[in-house]
C-alpha cells in the first residue's frame, strides 16, 4: 500500500513505516498530523488497485507522526560578475521536519 501525498508544495511517495524529510510543518516532536491532499492511492505494491484524485481524494487519508524539526546543512550561494570586483557569498539552512508515515487510508 502507497501514496503521493503533497506538503509544502512538494510531492513524495509515502509507504507505512517510512520516513521523509518534508519543507517544516507546525507541530511539536511526538506528535501526531494528518496529510489530507492525497493525489493518488494504491492498495497494493504492484498498483493493479489504483485511484486517482481530481486534483485530490476526498476519502484518502495519510497519518504520520513528527520525529524531529531541524536545519538541513548549509548551502553556499556566491555571486560573482568578472572585472567589476563583485562578489558576494550568503549561506542558507533550510528548516525541515522529519516524519514517519504510521497509516494510509483510502
């Protein structure tokens, strides 16, 4: 059983028990959310049973539970123009949270 679930305006595929890093969500560590735009469904691994949301599922449902909120490592974004002297180096850590899908339900 799978889905493609959309948060942050992002899509993932989710299974039970799997974890993704998703853009941060509000909510402390430990506590449990619920992923209501569910885009496509399957009851099995193979994907004979499928169901496809127009744009969303209004039945499906997709419960996960929040491990940890954190920063991602940094990346360095550097701006350089050729024989102006122009260089500039900025830094930036992108805040995310880290989930665990405990249940899909279509």
């Amino acid at each position: 059983m799978w889905a493609v679930i959309e948060t942050g305006g992002k899509q993932y595929k989710v299974a039970p028990q799997e974890k993704i890093m998703v853009e941060k969500l509000e909510g402390k560590d430990g506590s449990n959310i619920k992923f209501d735009r569910v885009l496509l469904w399957s009851g099995d691994q193979e994907g004979k049973k499928l169901e496809i949301g127009q744009p969303y599922l209004e039945k499906a449902l997709v419960s996960a539970k929040i491990l940890k909120t954190a920063k991602d490592k940094k990346v360095i974004v550097l701006k350089y123009k050729p024989k102006k002297r122009y260089r500039v180096k900025k830094g930036h850590r992108q805040k995310y949270t880290e989930v665990e899908i405990t249940g899909i339900k279509g």
